[in-house]
C-alpha cells in the first residue's frame, strides 16, 4: 500500500516523526501511522546508495546479483537451445535458406556483369569502327589518285 501524501493543512515538517525502532513505523502528531519514512534508516545503519543495497544471502550489491542471475539464466538457455532438436533443426533450415539467397544473389551479380561486359564490348567495337572509317576516309584523301576528294 502506498503511503498517502499529507495534504496542505496537514503538512508535517520531518522534526515531527518520531521513530520508535528499526523496522518501525513513523508515527504522525495525529497518531495515525504511515510507515516508514522514504529513505529513513536505523540509528545505527551505515549510509549507503541505492546501487550498493545487499541482497539477503549474497555478498554484493544487488546489482552484481541481479547480473549475476541474469547470466545464469542466458547460458541456461543457452545449454538448452544447443541440445533442442527444434532448434537445431530451425537453424540448420535458416543456414541453408541463407545459402541459397546468397547464391541466387551471386548468380544474379554474375550474370550483370556478364552483360555489363558485353555491352561495354560492343560499344568499344562501334568506337572502333568508326574511328577505323574516319581514318580510312583520311588516308583516301591523303593518297593521290583517290575519288574521295570528288
């Protein structure tokens, strides 16, 4: 249960709680009781932050163990997905799906740069042409008897 918020006209100022033990319960001038204060320690407990709670049981912050859990549960799963025949079976399905994707898409790569290559080919055939054509006319001129001055 949360505790509720102290309205306007009921505003307690903290030198108005007054804490009767450790675990207790902060006790209100009116005497209801609202539980612990957020933050609130015992008179002999050691300040520490929110990142260094301990856990009961364990040596270290609760951090480390929640990390600690967390990793346990991963090489569980782990353990448990090496040995499922499913799940052996789903990867060996997607390893072979992706084989043929990226041999498909090799295909396809090769087969562009085949007609990327015959097509630069024939252009450079058409070039030539023209240019040896040019060059006869030019020698026809050049060469006395030739009706290509005509």
């Amino acid at each position: 249960m949360k505790p509720r918020a102290p309205s306007d006209d009921e505003a307690v100022s903290d030198e108005t709680r007054v804490s009767s033990d450790c675990s207790s319960r902060f006790t209100e001038p009116s005497g209801a009781s609202r539980g612990p204060a957020p933050g609130a320690r015992c008179a002999g407990a050691q300040p520490r932050g929110p990142h260094e709670a301990t856990y009961k049981g364990t040596k270290g912050p609760v951090k480390e163990y929640a990390r600690l859990l967390r990793k346990r549960a991963y090489e569980r799963e782990k353990a448990r997905r090496a040995a499922d025949p499913k799940f052996i079976a789903a990867k060996e399905a997607m390893k072979l799906r992706q084989r043929q994707l990226y041999q498909r898409e090799k295909e396809r790569r090769k087969a562009a740069r085949a007609e990327e290559k015959s097509k630069k080919r024939s252009e450079r055939a058409e070039e030539r042409a023209r240019a040896d054509f040019e060059l006869m006319k030019m020698i026809k001129r050049a060469t006395k008897g030739s009706s290509a001055e005509n």
